[in-house]
C-alpha cells in the first residue's frame, strides 16, 4: 500500500532564533492569542492557533466507516463496513463520492468560522493540510483533471471580500499539481443554509449553479471543494451543474461534515 503524502503546515517549517525573536517583540507590541483559548502563540508559526487546539483539530478525524457515497460517518459498524446510507439507498447523489477531514464540531468548527467569518486567511494552510489528508485516503492526484471551488454569489463574495471554499481549491491546487478553475457561478444569492430543513435545504440551491461556457467541461473528472458538508444539497446541485456542463465525473471534498440530529 502507497504512503499517503503528508502536506505541512507552518508548524513544520524550521523556526529559527530570529524569527522567535522577531515574534516576541511583535507580541510585546501586537499580542497574538490562539484564535479559539486565546492562549499566547508564536505569530509566523502558529497562525493563529496554538498546540493543544491543533491537537484538538487534529482529533476530529472521521475514524468511523461512512457511506461510500455521501460521506455520512457511520457510528454503529466496525471501521471496514463501508457501504451505503439510506438516504443514497433512496435516491443517489450525483456526485461519485463525498469525503471530509473530520466532524464539524468544536475547534475544527472553530477554525473554519474562523476563515470564512472572521477574515483568518492565514489559516487557510492548515485547513488544507486536512483537505490533503483526506483527498489521499480515498484518491491519488492521477483520478482528477480539475479542481473547482463551490462559488459565492457575487453580493456575497463582494461583502465578505473573498470566498473561503476559492481559497481553499487554490491552495489544493498547488499542493497536489491538479490545475484550479472557477468555472462554475452563482446564479442567486441564496439564504445560508443554516436552520433549515433537509427539503428546504434542496429547495434553496435548486438550479443555482451555472457552469461558465468558457471553460469547456467535456470529459473532465472534477474534485469539487467547499468548506463544511451537511446533508450534501449544495455539492449536489453544484455537483448537477457541472455533469450538465459536460464533465465525466464529480467527487466532492470539504474540511468537516457537519452530523444532522
């Protein structure tokens, strides 16, 4: 069995006596404090979030088996009884698979609020050393030709100044020499989905994606990032636009899955 590559962060970079000196004179001037205990940390370094809340992260992990399909961890079957929900028994999503890092709860939850909501860009690095970790537990770099952000309507990417799940495919790009497009937009801005039903979910994202006719489709296999995953409507509907716009096939990657209850 292949190694899976480990993507590092900025915690893996050498930390030399400078920087350390540079970092605690900036902090005599600019205290920097972990983003989510407040406790002091090293500002080129730690980026915001120190050890023990990096550890936290870390331990999110789904470890459980999970559908094949949407990613819904399962909690009631040994880690090699992979197989489908009954929400895809029912009815099939239309992407090939779904895949996350971890469980959308406490720090990892903390760390992404952070970026999407707080303007962190900094942390954008050591979310996507998640994505990586993820991406090569289920695939390699040769299963896709494309990686494309699930987009922000244009209002919404204009107030908050970028969009997180963009930033995130950029830097996955890189990372695993895949190229990046934004090939899909948003055809209205839609109400968070946060509060609402399954079925209310679906009914907001119905038809709110378009793919750009300028960047031909036909054929492409298609790694589709965004931030946190609920019940899948919105990668479903992105995940429509994109087979409508002729790719092959669609698997979908995000930081976190958020459990329904």
């Amino acid at each position: 069995m292949a190694v899976k590559p480990y993507i590092p962060t900025a915690r893996d970079l050498p930390y030399s006596r400078t920087l350390k000196i540079l970092d605690s004179l900036l902090n005599l001037l600019y205290p920097e404090v972990c983003l989510l205990c407040s406790e002091p940390v090293y500002r080129h370094r730690d980026c915001g979030i120190c050890d023990n809340c990096w550890n936290r992260v870390v331990a999110l992990k789904i470890i459980a088996a999970r559908c094949v399909s949407c990613g819904l961890p399962f909690h009631s079957f040994s880690s090699d009884s992979e197989h489908l929900c009954g929400n895809c028994i029912q009815q099939m999503p239309p992407y090939d698979g779904a895949r996350s890092f971890g469980y959308y709860a406490d720090e990892l939850g903390g760390l992404i609020q952070g970026l999407k909501f707080r303007n962190r860009r900094n942390l954008t690095g050591f979310l996507v050393s998640l994505l990586a970790d993820a991406f090569f537990e289920t695939w390699s770099r040769e299963d896709f030709d494309l990686i494309v952000p699930v987009p922000l309507h244009k209002k919404r990417k204009r107030q908050r100044g970028y969009n997180q799940s963009e930033l995130l495919a950029q830097s996955l790009a890189l990372r695993l020499a895949i190229p990046q497009k934004r090939v899909l937009s948003r055809l209205r801005a839609t109400p968070p989905q946060v509060g609402l039903s399954d079925s209310q979910r679906i009914e907001n994202v119905r038809n709110a994606f378009h793919v750009d006719g300028r960047h031909p489709l036909a054929g492409k296999r298609v790694l589709l990032i965004d931030d946190v995953m609920t019940t899948g409507a919105t990668a479903a509907s992105a995940a429509k636009a994109l087979l409508d716009g002729g790719a092959a096939r669609v698997s979908v990657l995000t930081v976190a899955r958020a459990e329904k209850h």
